[in-house]
C-alpha cells in the first residue's frame, strides 16, 4: 500500500531535520550499502503510532547525546519508498519485514538490528538508550595497534 506522499512527508521530515539521507529507489539502497566505508544506520519509517511517539523521538534524543555516531544516517519509508523498503528488507539477513525498525551496517555488513517489536515495548528514553549503546559498541573509534619498529 502507497500513502499519500503529502500525508507522510512531515514524518520524512522530522528524519531529515535529523541528518537522515533519505533512499528512494532500489539503486540507492544498493549503492549505500554496498559503497559506504563505516557505519550506516538505516531507519524504516512509519507512519504508526510508535514510530511518532517513540522511535524518532528516541533516535533525536540518540543523536542529540551521543558522544559517538554513526557516519552516516539514511532512511527508506515503509508504505512511501516500496522499491527501497523492499530492497533493503532484502539485505536484512531474512529477517521479518518490520516497520518502524532500525538497521545498523558496517561496512556493508549488518551488525545490529533493533524490530518494530523492541521499539513498541519502550519509550522514547529507552530506545535512545540502546541506540546510544549500540553506538558505543560499533561506531567508537577502531583500536589500531602500532607494530613495533624493529632495527
């Protein structure tokens, strides 16, 4: 089902008054993931209710408080992108189609995934915990190890 695109777009918005790069096509999916060097959080946004009141919130808080980030934000809309949601439900390592829900990649890779079921159960607070746990634990600064010198 496709919303008025008139209808979602103040819920676009309060991602991309965020940072968010919003991908609008397969193409831009495929090109993100693929491409992108460093940590991505993808965002399926939605129109339902825990989205408003606790997933972007949470992810606003998130990002407000956050020492750490990650590179770079970019989202698809459930019921607005349909070729982009569907691509990136794709990648998603056969998970269930959930929306709201968040997706953590590095490299091309994901490593954290956060469904619709683990934001409906929290608050705004919550959510914005985790993600800032989350951050820590994979978009901190990488530990490199100096090889010693020999003579």
């Amino acid at each position: 089902m496709q919303y008025d695109p008139r209808a979602i777009q103040p819920f676009r918005d309060e991602l991309t008054a965020l940072g968010f790069r919003e991908l609008r096509t397969a193409d831009d999916v495929d090109t993100v993931i693929d491409t992108h060097k460093g940590t991505n959080l993808v965002v399926i946004n939605s129109v339902c209710g825990c989205a408003a009141g606790k997933a972007r919130p949470g992810l606003g808080i998130a990002l407000m408080k956050s020492q750490v980030r990650p590179d770079l934000l970019t989202t698809v809309f459930a019921g607005g992108d349909l070729e982009a949601t569907a691509r990136l439900r794709q990648r998603l390592d056969n998970l269930p189609p959930s929306s709201p829900s968040m997706a953590l990649f590095r490299d091309g890779r994901l490593v954290h995934f956060i469904p619709r079921y683990q934001i409906e159960r929290r608050t705004a607070f919550e959510i914005a915990q985790h993600l800032m746990e989350v951050f820590r634990e994979f978009c901190g600064p990488q530990v490199v190890q100096e090889v010693p010198q020999t003579e």
